[in-house]
C-alpha cells in the first residue's frame, strides 16, 4: 500500500491579540486551550493550541501571537478553516449561538457535498462550520460553556487558494497521495477537492482555483499553515525520503516535543507540514490540567523565568 495521509492533523493562524482570541475560542466557540506554550521559533510570542476534551489529533486549531496588522486577503494561501460538528441541528444552534454573540454569519447552506455555515473570528479569520452526520469519535469538554452535543468535533476541510492549480495538483496526487474526489463551483470560483486516508470532512483538502486575485498578504487573521496526519515517527521518515526522493525542498524533521513536524512549501507557496499524531500534548501535563499553565518544551525551561518576563498576561 502506498504511503498515505490520515487527515488534517492541525491548523496555525494568528492572532493579534491572544486575550481576545483565547475568550473567543473557549467562551464563544466552547473549545479546550490544551497548550498554552510559546512560538519555539520566537520565544516572545505566545502559541495557543485550542482542542476538544482530549486534546485528539485532528481537532487542534493553533495561534501564534504576533503585533502585526490584518492580512491581506488574497490567493497563495489557506482561505478557510472548518470545524466539524455532528448534524444540521447543530449548525442551527450554532447560528443562533453566533448570532446572540453579536457575530455575523451566513445563511446553512450545502457547500463542496456538506451543510455549513460561515461566519469570521473578530480579527477576520475566515471559518466554516460542516456538519460531519455525526461520523467518527468526538470527545467533548465537560467544562465547554457548549452543550456536548453541539460541541466542535474536529477540524474539518481545510480550503487553499490557488491562482493555478496544476502544479499544486501534482504536487498532492503524486508525491501527497491525495486522490482527486470532486469539484464544484463556489461563489468564489471553481474547487478541487482531494482526499486522504479514508476520505470524509476531517480528511479533505479543498483547492479554490482564483486566477485573478493578488497574492495574500499574512496578518491578523490569517492561516500560517496546513499540518497533515501521520501515525508515527517512522511513517514521517517515510514521507521525508519521499520529498528527498521528488527533490522537494523540505525542513527536514523538526522536533516540535508533542510532535515531530516536517514543513515544506506546495508550488504556490503555502506552508504545508505533516505531523506525527503522538506523543501529544500530555507529554509534559496530566489531561485534567492541560493548557492551565505555561508549559515549554524541555529545551526552552532553562530559559523559562527569562520567557515568562516577556509575554504579556493573557487574561
């Protein structure tokens, strides 16, 4: 069998402003901040890992913290994160749940094969709740101010602007080993749909096809990148010789402590990485107390009172 993806494994994007973010996505959105660490890469900005109950691969949307102004919408970039939940029911709690919190949202509409409903976080980053029928494991927070039933499963399609899609389409099929699923015509053009592993929202890449628009510009707002699914350490090696092996200019393996990352760029520039599900984020925190204090990985605690100086309280 040939070397495959199992799904989205997480999601980064930033943020502005880490208080309002934080409440937005635990009070608004009802999801569990699992780690509460630092940027490995610059120590002075906060990264924020928000999850489901148990911190499941797959369900986590992260946040670097950054002082830097909106994004400049446009294409070579990732245009829209879903987030998965169990029926249509729930995107109608949901709209109204958004719509008491004073955001703004669209109409539940079919949208690539499934119901959804998009709406913004405050700094504009572009979201989509999908209903998934219900498929798959959820392990809900007990202490989400979201009612379990209604709670965020997961991360759903992850949508991609391209200004042409042929060499990101060969780049996915023959060296990613997506399979091409479908297309279909959105408002703001024509998607490709490729999947993954066993296919299903949590393992869908969607690529907006947009020849006319200016490339993005990362800000507030915006998705710094992608992370795919990889069961364990020696499949990541796997994929690393497979870039080798296609002469893909890659990071090399990145020791991220609650995963091992590979990072590499698609031929329209966006940040891919493939990220191995273990050892997680209950390597360094028991599951009942994730997330409830600065924790950094064992290369960054010498430098821990220094670190902790810097960032600026989040509450």
């Amino acid at each position: 069998m040939s070397l495959q993806l199992t799904g989205i494994h997480h999601l980064t994007a930033i943020t502005a402003n880490a208080p309002g973010n934080l409440h937005f996505f635990t009070k608004v959105l009802g999801l569990r901040l699992v780690k509460k660490t630092v940027n490995q890469d610059d120590t002075s900005a906060y990264h924020l890992f928000y999850a489901d109950g148990e911190a499941t691969p797959g369900t986590d949307l992260t946040f670097f913290d950054w002082p830097v102004g909106r994004e400049r919408r446009g294409t070579h970039s990732i245009v829209r994160t879903s987030l998965r939940v169990g029926s249509r029911e729930s995107l109608a709690w949901w709209k109204q749940h958004l719509t008491d919190e004073n955001i703004a949202t669209g109409e539940i509409a079919e949208i690539g094969g499934y119901p959804c409903l998009d709406f913004e976080d405050p700094e504009g980053q572009r979201l989509r709740l999908v209903s998934d029928g219900g498929k798959g494991d959820s392990h809900p927070w007990a202490q989400s101010p979201v009612p379990a039933e209604h709670q965020i499963r997961g991360l759903g399609p992850i949508v991609i602007s391209v200004p042409d899609i042929t060499n990101t389409e060969a780049v996915v099929t023959k060296v990613m080993n997506m399979r091409k699923a479908r297309d279909y015509t959105s408002p703001e053009g024509q998607v490709h749909v490729f999947e993954m592993g066993e296919g299903g929202p949590a393992a869908e890449l969607h690529v907006l096809v947009q020849p006319g628009l200016a490339p993005a510009r990362q800000g507030a707002g915006a998705v710094h990148h992608v992370a795919f699914r990889a069961p364990d350490q020696e499949t990541l090696h796997q994929w690393t010789a497979r870039l080798a092996e296609f002469r893909l200019p890659s990071s090399g393996e990145v020791e991220r402590y609650y995963f091992r990352s590979l990072y590499f760029r698609e031929p329209n520039g966006i940040l891919f990485e493939i990220a191995t599900d273990g050892p997680g984020f209950t390597a360094d925190e028991p599951l009942e107390t994730l997330g409830e204090s600065l924790a950094l990985p064992p290369f960054l605690e010498p430098k821990r009172a220094s670190i902790e100086a810097g960032l600026k309280p989040l509450k």
